[in-house]
C-alpha cells in the first residue's frame, strides 16, 4: 500500500502549530498508563513513515485518507488503542469516548513519552487536538520536543494528578483550564494547582518563539570571539586551506 | 594518514606537548573541576555563564537528518553562523531496497533533499550526505567514520542516540534543534553530574560490546542515568576496539543518559587517521598532542561510580519490553511475582506482551524475523563477525525475513570488497542499501505485526519495530546464530 504520493499542486494538508501558549481551556481526558512510550503515541509503520514524508517535504507530500475514518491527520495518535486490530474502533478507549472525544487536554501517567520518536509524538498529540499534557514526570526528549512545537507539558505531584483525575472523571464535561502566564491549573470548583516550569522555556512558550536566542545573541560576541580564537587553536576542526573539498 | 605514520607521529607527542599553544592547555588543566574528560571538555566550550549550572556552550559539531531547518532559515533571511560544523545526513527515512538509485517513489524525504542539497553547498553547507553520496550511512556510524567527529569536541543533534559519538573521546547528546545552533553556534545546557561505570573481569568467548553494555543496563536500570553524564571505563572498555565502543556508548541513552563517553587513548587516534574529515598532514600532530590531554585524570572525582564484573557473563538477550529486561541466554525468563515489587507491573505488562511464559528458559523461544543494523552494531567489524558466524550454513527457512542493512555507504563498500555480501546471500539473507531501516521503521521497513525479532538495534519498547512486534535484543553475533538456527540461540555453539 502506497499511501505517500507527491504532488506538485496541493499542498499537504498539514496544520502549522503555533509555537505560543499563553492559556488553554478546554475537556481534559485521563489516560493515565505510566511509562507509555513515545511508540504508542506515534506507532511505528506506514503512518509513520506518511509523517516522516510529509514533515520532511510538506509542500509536495499529500497523504491519502486512512482506511479506516477517513482522516489522516489525528487519529493516529494512540492508534494501538484507539482501534481494534481488525481496524474498528475501540469503544473502550478513553478518546472513543464522549466527551473526551473533544479534548484538548491529555492526564497522562508518569514517564509519558519515553524513548524518542523525534518529536512525532508530540506532532501526533497535536495533530488530534491536544494542547496540554499533564503527567508526574515526561520522558527527557519528549519534554524537550514539546516546547518545540508549542505543547505543554505540566508537571504536578503524582498524588496532584490522581486527585484531578477523580474529580475530571466524576464531571468530565467540566472544562480544565491551563494558564501557563500564572502557572496554574484550574476548574470550577477545585482548588488551582500550581506548577513549576523552567523559565527559560516559559518565556519561550508566552512569546511563540524561542525566547533563549536573545539570550544567547547577547553573548554572540564572546562567541564569536570565543570561536575566532578556537580557529587558531585548533584550525583541524573547521574548514581550513588544507581541507579538501568534498 | 596510514597507520605507520600514525606510529611514528605519536612517539614524538611527548615534545609536542610543550611546543604547543600553552593557553588551550592551561583553560583544560586548570578549568576542568574535577579532572573528568566530561568536564574538562564542557568547561574549554563555556562562552558564558547564564546563572547556576546553566551554560551557554560552543559547538563544534552540529548534524541533522533533514535540511529544512537550515533552507526554512535561509528563506527567512537569518544570518547563520558556521556552516562548516554541520552535517546533513537523512538516514532516517531513505528506502533500503537495492532499488533505491533508480525507484523514485521508494524512501521519503531524500528527493527534497536532493533539491536542496546544491543550495545548501552554496551557503557553505559542504557536508551534505544524500543517499547517493558514498558517504551516505546512518549520521551515528557516517561522523566517526568521515573523520567528522573528533576527540575534545562538543556535538549535539536532534537524533536521541548521538550518545554514539562520545566513543571518540568527545561529548554529545541528542534532543537538539539544530535550527537554535545555526544561528549562534552555541546551546543553553544544564551542566549534568558525573558518573563512571567500570567494567571489570573477563569477558567470555563469544561476548561482544553489546552484551557489555545490556548487561550493564540489567544491572544499573532504564533510569539509572538521569541527570548524569557516563564515562564508560576499566580495563575491559581499554581493550575493545574502537568500533565496539561505539556500540557500549550508543545505549548510554537507554540508561537515560543522553551522554556516554569513553576516554580517548591510541585505540581512538588509530581509528581516526587518515580519514577524510579527520586532522590532515599538517595537523596531525598538533591535534594528537591535544588529544592526549583529554582522558579522565588518574585522581578524577565523579559524582558516582558503578562497576560492573564481566567474569562469567554469558551472552545477552531481553524478554520484555525495555533494554533492562536482559538475561543471560541460558537463564530463564523471569516471573514477575518474584520480581521487586516497584517493577511487578512492567514484569507482569512485559510478560503478557511477550507472550512468554515465567520460567521457560529463553534459549530456543521461536523468533520469525532477525535483523542486523542500526547505529549500534553495523560497522565493518560487527559485519565481519556476522559473516564468520553464518559462513556455510543457512537461515532456518522457518524465518520469513533475515536482513543484514550496513550502518554506511561505505560499510557496505567495504563489507563487498571483501565478499561478505556473498556469505550473507549465500546464507540466505537479504542484503540491503545503508540506513535506519527496521530498528525503527520510519522509512516504511518494519517487522511484520505480531513476529517476533531478534535484532541487534537499541531498543525493545511496545511497537518499536512494528505493530505488536517482540524484539529481542542481542550482539549481532547472537543475532546471526539465532537466524540459523530459527529461534535464539546461544552464539557460543556456534564458535
């Protein structure tokens, strides 16, 4: 099944997320399985492959409907559960469910997202809606994809989150507001949660770009002075005289 | 470089020493804290300090699998800095198949590659690997192998397993958006602690790298290596060949270090001469001089140390579904009511997924796939020892794939020189272009659902390989056996 076709007029139907988070409210869905790798996120075969080819070249890749809803964009995420293998829905599945079908705002378990998937996780998450992931702990490169691309990942106590799973699953319709200027996580009714966050990537999450490349152009002088005399000190790593062209 | 010279140059380092620029020495010996290689590499890259353990970092190195961040950039009219550090490398979703010179359609990614190759030369981007070039591989095996990466450097990339690089006596890590690189020629990082794990004893016959380093695994955890950086050592990762090294640092990731380095030593400067990117002539000397002042000192403090005994340690294979859950071949595969009791649940999801039973010995558990590549184990010598084992017999026709992927262009060049492509087909395998390929399956090749593989890649997590696929992680060796033998088998008996 060739499902990746190249094409030179329509453009991939790929949304381009925005790299700004300020507040997000919206229906919160807990899936609170600890360790999921990035692979059940994004699993690994012909989507992945589509995705690859689309991110790799969006202006020419056009990807066919999937088979099974129609779409290609979303429902892929949690594919392993969110369908049976004979390619039907799973009504069990938390995202099958009204109305967490809606959300925007995934409860997740601890260590969500370990392994790598080089940041297919995040883009498939994203592409299904989501906008917040709550979790006691991410998987390193997970975290650092999701700032990326402009989804947050909001650490909270392990107990922190049960406690705002019984509440979200006793009322799901209830809407859960993030608020990454004030650091909270807030519903009716319910105490705010707050939250810690590195404040270098905060900053960068508010303005919807990366807020450290200020920073670091601020000491582009030393840098720069830094690699003129690295130049002199050890010519053999850059492009000298001597090197060949390739 | 040949080797001879290589000898003769390094007799003189000694005096070297002395005529080389005193500053570059003094900034490593005073500046790095503890004696550490880590640390005296990261303390000679500091451009500044940004408060706590916060830096901001020089880079040396930079590699990427795609050229969209850098032409996005150019479009935008941003000034970018350095372009000779970089790489481009898209090993991740180029088709293997022997078709893919002349079938357009197979593999993604590479044809807008190859439009933006030329342009991306222009800017000064000169190491641009398409799947054409013959340097083409996967950007893990294809940076030692080009001379690209080099001891005392600091290297980052996007790609997880850039802990492979740090074999070379340098420190790498992964997660990196190489667009932030490009502009500054510089990263934010948070200076991690340190930790030694020394390998001791004796390794057994038939024991490679990659046992070294599942054991290791086994023993430490998945999660061992938060918030440190690994220097791997002892007596036993002095003895291993600089290829097997980069096997034992490419899993540093999965004990959740993104850094894993070895100390350089003769072992390192061997390797490295006389390949393309590597000093030339006329530096030679002045960088070994440099180099030889990068090892762990004798007195190094770390902020923890670990060892591991060798002795008696059979070959490695996991049952479960993360690269701790390795035994030995002849061990049995564990019961997860015996297990401690903050891993019970992986045991118990390990098991149900596995479709194996507590008890059972592993050796002789029917397998339907096997595969030989990825950046961990898929150089010259890791396909040469392959071949040895496969030599005359065949792939147990129970198998329904056997696919050896070279880790390179230029592994697979060689590996044809030297006729291992004809063992490996006369063995019935199938011998594939260089790339990622099935380790991860992006460029569509992955196990069929539900098989089962035993595969010399790095990691065994739920639907790595596949939907519902098992991988069993071994030495490529095992892995060879294994395909003759049709279910996993013990390396050992077939010495």
């Amino acid at each position: 099944m060739i499902r990746v076709t190249r094409s030179a007029e329509a453009p991939a139907a790929v949304a381009q997320p925005s790299l700004r988070f300020v507040r997000h409210t919206g229906i919160a869905a807990p899936f609170r399985q600890p360790n999921l790798e990035s692979e059940l996120i994004a699993p690994v075969g012909v989507e992945l492959a589509d995705l690859h080819a689309v991110h790799l070249d969006p202006d020419t890749v056009r990807i066919e409907p999937h088979p099974h809803d129609g779409s290609w964009t979303g429902q892929h995420a949690f594919h392993g559960f969110r369908y049976r293998p004979d390619g039907t829905q799973n009504p069990d599945f938390v995202l099958n469910k009204a109305p967490y079908r809606e959300a925007s705002i995934l409860i997740a378990g601890r260590n969500f997202g370990q392994g790598s998937q080089q940041a297919f996780a995040v883009i498939r998450l994203l592409e299904c809606g989501m906008r917040v992931i709550i979790a006691p702990s991410f998987g390193p490169v997970f975290h650092d994809d999701c700032f990326d691309f402009g989804l947050l990942p909001v650490m909270l106590d392990e107990q922190v989150v049960s406690r705002l799973t019984n509440r979200v699953r006793a009322n799901p319709e209830i809407e859960v507001t993030a608020d990454l200027a004030r650091q909270v996580i807030e519903r009716p009714g319910m105490t705010p949660l707050p939250f810690q966050i590195d404040p270098r990537r905060r900053r960068s999450l508010l303005q919807g770009k990366d807020a450290t490349l200020d920073e670091r152009l601020e000491h582009r002088d030393s840098a720069e002075a830094m690699r003129e005399r690295d130049r002199r000190l050890r010519p053999w790593i850059y492009d000298g005289p001597d090197r060949r062209e390739p | 470089m040949k080797r001879r010279d290589f000898i003769r140059t390094s007799v003189g380092a000694g005096i070297l020493v002395s005529a080389y620029p005193r500053s570059l020495f003094a900034r490593l010996q005073t500046q790095g804290r503890r004696g550490t290689m880590f640390e005296k590499i990261w303390d000679a890259h500091v451009v500044a300090n940004l408060g706590g353990e916060t830096d901001l970092l020089q880079v040396d190195r930079c590699i990427d699998g795609s050229p969209n961040q850098v032409m996005r950039l150019v479009r935008e009219g941003v000034e970018l800095q350095n372009p000779e550090i970089f790489y481009n490398v898209p090993d991740h979703t180029v088709s293997t198949s022997p078709d893919r010179y002349t079938d357009q359609s197979l593999g993604s990614g590479w044809q807008a590659y190859e439009e933006l190759a030329d342009e991306m030369k222009e800017l000064g981007f000169t190491k641009a690997f398409g799947q054409f070039d013959p340097r083409f591989g996967i950007m893990h095996v294809v940076g030692p192998e080009t001379g690209l990466s080099q001891p005392g450097m600091v290297l980052c990339a996007g790609d997880s397993h850039t802990c492979t690089h740090g074999a070379m006596g340098l420190i790498s890590w992964g997660g990196e958006n190489s667009g932030n690189v490009l502009r500054t020629g510089t990263v934010i990082r948070h200076r991690p602690k340190t930790m030694r794990v020394n390998i001791v004893g004796q390794l057994g016959p038939g024991i490679r790298a990659k046992d070294v380093i599942l054991r290791t695994i086994a023993q430490l955890g998945t999660d061992s290596g938060t918030g440190y950086a690994v220097e791997y050592a002892g007596p036993i990762v002095r003895a291993l060949s600089q290829e097997a090294r980069f096997s034992i640092c490419n899993l540093a990731v999965e004990m959740a270090s993104p850094t894993g380095t070895v100390s350089p030593d003769d072992t390192t400067y061997e390797y490295l001469a006389g390949r393309e990117f590597a000093p030339s002539q006329r530096y030679w000397d002045q960088a070994v001089a440099f180099w030889r002042t990068l090892p762990t000192e004798d007195d190094a403090v770390f902020d923890r140390e670990e060892t591991i005994d060798m002795t008696g340690v059979e070959p490695q294979v996991t049952w479960g579904i993360n690269p701790e859950h390795a035994i030995g071949i002849n061990e049995r595969i564990p019961d997860p009511d015996q297990a401690p009791t903050n891993k019970r649940a992986t045991y118990r999801q390990a098991i149900e997924y596995s479709r194996l039973t507590p008890g059972e010995p592993i050796l002789g558990t029917p397998i339907d796939e096997v595969f030989i590549g990825s950046c961990v184990d898929s150089r010259i010598s890791d396909l040469r020892a392959a071949a040895a084992i496969v030599e005359g017999r065949r792939v147990a026709s129970t198998l329904t794939s056997a696919w050896v992927v070279p880790g390179s262009n230029a592994v697979k060049a060689q590996a044809e020189a030297e006729g291992l492509d004809r063992v490996f087909k006369a063995a019935g395998f199938e011998w594939r272009e260089s790339g990622c390929s099935k380790c991860y399956g992006s460029n569509g090749d992955y196990v069929e659902p539900g098989h089962r593989c035993v595969s010399n890649s790095n990691r065994n997590y739920i639907g790595r390989q596949g939907r519902e696929t098992n991988t069993i992680l071994a030495s490529t060796t095992t892995v060879a056996a294994s395909a003759i033998a049709g279910s996993i088998a013990d390396v050992r008996t077939f010495l």
